[in-house]
C-alpha cells in the first residue's frame, strides 16, 4: 500500500507549519494555505511527512492509503 497526504479543507487554517517542514514539497498560496506537489512529496521520507501530519494544529493532514498500482 502507498499513501497520499491529504488536507482537510475545512480543517485547515493556513498556518504554514507543513509547508516549513516539508519546504520542498508543499508551497502556500497567496493566503497562507498549502499547495501540494504530489510528485515532489512522493521523494520525501514517510518519517519527514508524518511529522508534518502530527504537527498540524488545526489537525487538516492526514496520510490516506491508496491501493500500488499493479
């Protein structure tokens, strides 16, 4: 199984803390919010993203698990 880092829209405050743990990954739009790049975020170490999961205050991240391709 591989996992996709998804947002939670109504969560999201637009802090930033994800987008400073993953600087390379995810950027923030002009209001602060985070803009995903899925392909870049695929590189990322499974331990650096779960940390920006477990660091969100307002709680918006979670890893989802999706089926491998075959």
């Amino acid at each position: 199984m591989a996992a996709r880092l998804q947002i939670d829209w109504t969560r999201c405050d637009g802090h930033g803390l994800c987008a400073a743990l993953l600087p390379d990954s995810i950027g923030r739009d002009d209001w602060g919010y985070p803009v995903l790049d899925e392909r870049r975020l695929a590189g990322e170490p499974v331990a650096a993203v779960k940390r920006a999961v477990a660091c969100c205050p307002a709680l918006a991240l979670r890893l989802e698990r999706v089926p491998a391709r075959t």
